[in-house]
C-alpha cells in the first residue's frame, strides 16, 4: 500500500501537465528469469532484431537499441532517441515510459517487472514500467567520485552495478538502499544472474578494453571462476546474457575494441562458441507463465466467500466488513475499510447472518474473552437487523455498526473510520455502483484517504458537511466520474462549500471516462504503479465487484469493469499496458457473470498469447489461494520508488 508519505509527494501543482524524463539507448542489463526461451534480440546497424519463437516472427525496429525483457516475457523496452519504449511483441498498446534530452542507457527491469532501472550519465536511476507521468527516481543518492552502469537485477531482487572512475577500474557492487551500497566482485562489470539467481556473469579484463574474458561466481562474489579466454574464444568477450533455462548464455564477441562484433552463444558447462550472427547487445526473452484465476461460488454469497479465501489463510483478518446481500448503498464505502483493516468484506441476507458467512467470519477472524474480533456491519437495522449484530455477539465479536440516517451518512461515517484526518478524498456517484466500486479500491490502496458519494449530480447535505472539513489547498481531492465532477462543480458554484476557492481555481484530480470502463481504468492508472494482480467485473450487477474489489485492492491491484459479452476495450488496453507487471488477471464471478470464452480475453491482455494458465479459487477451496496471500503484502523494497500518478491541477481544465 501507498503511505501517506509517499501520497504527500504526489500533491504536486501541475497545471500545465507533468513533465515525463526522457529516456535514450544503451547496451541492456541483464535481469534473466527461469523458464523456457521465447525469443532473442540483438542490435545490429542501428537496427533492433528481435526472433520470437513461439510466433514464428522475425523483425526489426529502426531508431531502436538496447532491448530488455519483463520477467514473462510479454514486453520489452528499449531506448530511441530521446525516449524509453515499452511494447509488447503482438504490437498492442505500446507505452512511452519516459522522455528527456539526457541519455538513458543500459534498461534492466526489477525482479517483479514493476519498474525499469537504468543509467543516466553516470547515475541508477528508476522510472515505473506503466510508464504515465511517473517521473524517474535516483535509484542510488550514495555520494561517490565514479560512475554507475549495467545494473542487473535478479529473481531473488539481488541489484548489482559496476562502478568507475575515468581511466581507472570498474568493480561490480550491490545495491543495499537508495543511500547505501557494497563491494561486491573487484575488477568486474557487465553483470548477468542465472535463473535462479544463485550465480552471476561477469567481465573482467584490462582496462583499455583490448582484452575481456567472461567469468563466472557465485551471487555472494564467492567461487569466481573465468568462462572464456583468449586461445579458444577470442580477446574481446563481454555483454553475457545468461538463458532463462540456465543452459548457455550469449555473448558479444570482438576482435578489437572498434570491432562491430558477433553474438555468440556459449554452453555454461563450457566448450566451442559457436556464432549466431553479427551484432551486439543481445538479449534473451524468458517464458514465465503466467495466471488467469476466476473467484467464484454459486450465488453472490459464495463467490464474497471465496474471496476471502484467495486472501486470508485461518486466522489472519484483522477485522471483518459485513453489508447486506440484495442492496450496495451502505456498502460503497465499504471496501476502502475492508483493504485498511485487513479484512474481507462480506455479505448476507437481512433476514439472518448466513451460516457460510459465520463459518468463514470464525475461519479468518480470531476471537477469545481478552481480545474479541471486530466485525464492521454497514448501515443500520433497516440494512442488517439487531438480531444479525445479536448472532455475532453471541460467537464472541465485538459487533460495531456504522449507519447514518440514508446511505450518505452512513459513507460519512465509514469514511470517518477509514481515515480520521485524510490527506486525500475522493467523491463518486451511489446512483451506480461503477465509479465508487473501482475508486473504493484505490482508495484502500492508499494511506489516510477516504471516499464519500454524491447523489448523481448534486451533493446531499451529509456529503457537503464532510466536504466542509476539507482544505483543497491542503489535502488532495479526486473527483471519480462525471457525476462527482458535476455535483462538487454545482456545489461550489452555488456556494454550499464556502471555504473553498472558485471553481476555476480548485485543485484537484478529475477522472473522467468516456463511459464507466473508461473511467474504472483511469482509476487502475491514477492510483496503482504497475501492479502484480488485477480484477475484471462485470457490470451487469454489483455484488462481484463489491467484494471482488476489497480482495484485489488489498493485493494491491485495480477493480477493472466490463460487460458481460466480451472484454471491453479500455480494460483490455490497461491489461496489455501493465502486463510487464502483471502476474495474475482475475475473473470475478461464476461463468453466468463473465463467460469462459472471456478468460482467454484476460489471459492474452495480461500476458503474450496463450503464456497463462487457467486456475480458479471457490467458496470450498484451499486457503489462502497462494502463500503469498496468507498475510498482508510483504514489504515492499521498491516502495521508496512508488507512487500513484495523483498530480493534482486546476480541476475545471
């Protein structure tokens, strides 16, 4: 999740638009992954070469150079020119990850596919691989007299550079923080880890470049073997990539320093080179298969429970949300709460708390006489009848409702427990459940940020008293849809919200879509930096995206929305932008919501075409669906470096 601090710097004025750095060439880094080869790439007379292997394709890119790959292989990113790209090999959706009139070379993406380290003038920097209007980071501030290159990451996260000085000798050390690093291998550079990430590659030679052979040792720096030599493969061997299946590596070979060179290919054991043709630079594309999960029960019910299942393992909720089944007024603002408190939300009949619902609030929720579980029920006995709060009692909860006098009140005073003293709050429609449902997610995502509603195009009088408590010169307002941004716009013009400055000049954030879908993918971009996990809903009915959308915030993804009949475009695009990222596309809801034939639409939006494979989790599986959801998101070693693209401007244009 975002913190508060990092929200803070995201509450930059920029009226005019954020300027994005730009990013130029260089050799790759190298970031090698387990699994299968798919592809390689080199450069060669100022052209891109790329052989992909399971597509049969065989292409060149101008004005390209430098390829690196994700971790699945469905993206890579070069530089041209004055620009860092970011394509896929099917030629959907590429993304300009960032522009500026410095040089950028030697790209290398993290473990997790998130973000792009590379080297600018002699300094680490870090840039998100979505691209948007992320600025690039200085990835390393540790004061020192050289230059940093060819960071190189591995699939244990283990970051390694070389460093220099002009004239002098390069070595190869590990990144320990943005303001700390260590020697790792003296006399070494151009680093590349194996799959596993137990052992590196790297160059060591004279300095004048007239001689460099390629070793081998282990990832601690231990164990330094040399691979190539002189006599049986030539004077010049540098740039190694080792192969995703841990086999044999590429190299760049030359016969002197000017020399354009070859690639060659090389058994790890040792051996013969043998030459795969002229070029440089070359790189391999891995093979990670990724995931398409749908979760799923046989009635709306079923499918809040398996959702608690894909993220709690026994015992581990730190509250429970309860809201009713057959309506989602009380319960917009409800999955914001649920991703703060670490909770599931979910739903049943007024009628009587459902015995599944019971089971799994007493499978995730501990409770004992010294220390009773908390369970948020949403809206008052009208919505969840006393005899609910009664049955929850008497299994040892403590029951705290939250309700106000319509559903309005009721978001007040979720919004109030969310976050007692916001930084950032956000208005959406109740009128329909899209808007509200996708932003709740993001909302959740991030530290001390709320969420309340308007009432189509109007603030009700339990909104505009909250609103009345916010300073838009101080906290960050988001506007989400085109009914939030014509209420708060009438309701300042009109004067209910007198502390605040004139429309023309409010601060702000609009997300504005050109239809619910377009508007749920603005969200996803806005408030989730490249994100492992994302959930498509229907928007034929609310319940999937309600509880769906908890689950997938609190994993810290977007709640993307779409019909029924097929994959709607926008979320289809926001897929296939963030899939270098992605691990998981996820199905909310039986087949009767989103039809089979529309998880291969996800699978090849998340990943290259047919690299996923099916799983589900239901009311009855497993828990939690992988040992990564058994607690919160472990720390995050890059969140120094994420932030949501939240830049604030003058909302009226």
């Amino acid at each position: 999740m975002i913190s508060r601090r990092a929200l803070l710097r995201t509450s930059v004025v920029a009226v005019a638009g954020a300027a994005a750095p730009v990013l130029a060439g260089g050799s790759p880094a190298r970031a090698t992954l387990p699994g299968p080869v798919r592809g390689t790439t080199y450069w060669r007379n100022g052209l891109l070469h790329l052989h992909i292997l399971d597509q049969s394709l065989y292409t060149v890119e101008s004005e390209a150079f430098a390829a690196t790959w994700s971790p699945d292989g469905s993206r890579y990113v070069h530089a041209a020119g004055d620009k860092l790209w970011s394509k896929r090999t099917d030629f959907r959706s590429p993304v300009e990850v960032g522009s500026d009139t410095r040089r950028f070379l030697q790209p290398a993406f993290t473990e997790d596919g998130r973000f792009v380290i590379y080297q600018s003038e002699g300094q680490l920097r870090i840039i998100a691989a979505e691209g948007g209007s992320i600025l690039g980071t200085v990835f390393l501030t540790e004061p020192h007299a050289g230059t940093d290159e060819y960071p190189a990451v591995s699939v244990t996260g283990q970051v390694v550079f070389d460093r220099g000085v002009p004239g002098g000798q390069r070595d190869l050390r590990q990144w320990v923080s943005e303001r700390e690093s260590r020697l790792l291998i003296a006399d070494a550079r151009q680093a590349s880890f194996s799959p596993d990430g137990t052992q590196l590659l790297f160059v060591r030679g004279k300095a004048d470049l007239t001689e460099l052979q390629i070793w081998r040792a282990r990832a601690d720096g231990t164990g330094q073997a040399q691979l190539t030599n002189s006599t049986d493969h030539g004077p010049i061997n540098m740039e190694p990539a080792w192969a995703p299946d841990g086999a044999t590596l590429m190299y760049r070979s030359n016969t002197s320093p000017n020399d354009p060179g070859v690639v060659n290919q090389l058994r790890i054991s040792g051996g013969a080179a043998s030459m795969m043709t002229a070029g440089s630079a070359p790189s391999w594309q891995p093979g990670r298969r990724n995931t398409v999960r749908r979760v799923w029960g046989a009635d709306h019910i079923a499918t809040a429970v398996a959702a608690s299942r894909y993220s709690f393992a026994d015992g581990t909720a730190g509250a429970v949300v309860l809201s009713r089944s057959d309506q989602y007024y009380d319960a917009l603002g409800g999955s914001a709460l649920a991703i703060r408190r670490n909770a599931p939300l979910l739903i049943t009949e007024p009628a009587g708390l459902n015995p599944a619902v019971l089971a799994e609030i007493r499978r995730v929720l501990p409770t004992s006489p010294s220390a009773r579980g908390r369970v948020y029920v949403l809206g008052g006995p009208l919505a969840l009848p006393q005899h609910i709060v009664t049955a929850l009692v008497a299994a040892g909860y403590e029951a705290v409702r939250l309700e106000g006098a319509n559903e309005y009140a009721t978001a007040v005073r979720i919004a109030d427990e969310t976050a007692p003293d916001p930084i950032l709050v956000t208005v959406a429609t109740a009128h329909m459940y899209y808007d509200a449902l996708a932003a709740g997610a993001g909302v959740g995502n991030l530290d001390d940020s709320t969420i309340v509603f308007c009432d189509g195009d109007r603030l009700p009088a339990e909104t505009v008293e909250y609103l009345r408590r916010v300073d838009p010169e101080r906290q960050i307002l988001v506007l989400v849809g085109g009914w939030a941004y014509r209420a708060v716009e009438a309701a300042v013009r009109g004067g209910q919200l007198p502390g605040w400055p004139a429309w023309e000049h409010l601060l702000g954030i609009s997300l504005v879509g050109v239809d619910a879908e377009h508007t749920a993918a603005l969200v996803a971009k806005s408030f989730f930096t490249s994100p492992t996990v994302a959930a498509v809903a229907t928007n034929a009915n609310w319940y999937d995206a309600l509880t769906g959308g908890a689950m997938v915030g609190r994993a810290g993804g977007p709640l993307l929305i779409t019909s029924p009949n097929a994959l709607h475009p926008r979320p289809s695009q926001y897929l296939a932008e963030v899939s270098a990222s992605l691990e998981e596309g996820i199905v909310l809801g039986g087949p009767l919501a989103l039809p089979a034939a529309l998880t291969g639409l996800v699978g090849d939006s998340v990943t290259s075409a047919g690299n996923w494979d099916p799983t589900e989790t239901t009311a009855s599986s497993p828990h939690p669906a992988g040992a990564s959801r058994a607690a919160a998101a472990p720390a995050d070693r890059y969140a120094a470096f994420a932030r949501p693209t939240l830049q604030r401007g003058r909302i009226a244009g």
